[in-house]
C-alpha cells in the first residue's frame, strides 16, 4: 500500500507561478515512475508530466516549457514546478504512483486556480 500526499495548491494570477509537491509512503519510491495529471470537470483526467524510475521525463505539448517535474528520491518526493500559468490550467492535479509490482496509485488531489 502506498499513500501520496500532495500539497502546493491555490490560487494564482496569470503568468505567475506554482510548486506542487507529492510525497509518498511506503518502501519503494525510486523504483516506480511518478506522474502528474490534471482535471477538470466533465472531462477525462489528462497526464500533465511523467518522470520514469530511470528518470526519463515527457510533458503533455500544453505544458512543455512552463512546467517542470523533478524528483527527489531519499526525500521520496516528486515536484511540479509550473511557471507562466494559464487561465486554461486551472484543474484538479493528481500525483500517480505506478510500480509493476506495487501498484498503480493516486493521490487526493489539489485544486489549482489560475484567475485574475
């Protein structure tokens, strides 16, 4: 079983900046590949960004540029970084644990508001 604990959220202006954290319980952390995704009401949850246990990243094309996701495996924690933020990134973010043996899981989720 793992938990994920994300924090960071709020509310920010256009063009300002975010740090979203998530970090996880359990034994095994620098094995799994960790995920950020977003979502907004009445449309499917969408990956955001995606570092692997290898530490091989890919961005969704909205966010390549402006966002950056890093880990920090001894603190067993993964970040978010998002700059120049858009009204268009408002959403529900969820960090994703995923372990072939583990498992595959999510955290609660933290609202992110871009608005002026």
């Amino acid at each position: 079983q793992v938990q994920l604990v994300e924090s960071g959220g709020g509310l920010v202006q256009p063009g300002g900046s975010l740090r979203l954290s998530c970090t996880a319980s359990g034994r095994i952390f620098s094995a799994a590949d960790m995920g950020w995704y977003r979502q907004v009401p009445g449309k499917e949850r969408e990956l955001v960004a995606r570092i692997t246990s290898g530490g091989s990243i890919n961005y969704a094309d909205s966010v390549r540029g402006r966002f950056t996701i890093s880990r920090d495996n001894a603190k067993k924690t993964v970040y978010l970084e998002m700059n120049s933020l858009k009204p268009e990134d408002t959403a529900v973010y969820y960090c994703n644990y995923y372990h072939r043996i583990v498992g595959n899981y999510w955290g609660q989720g933290t609202q992110v508001t871009v608005s002026s």
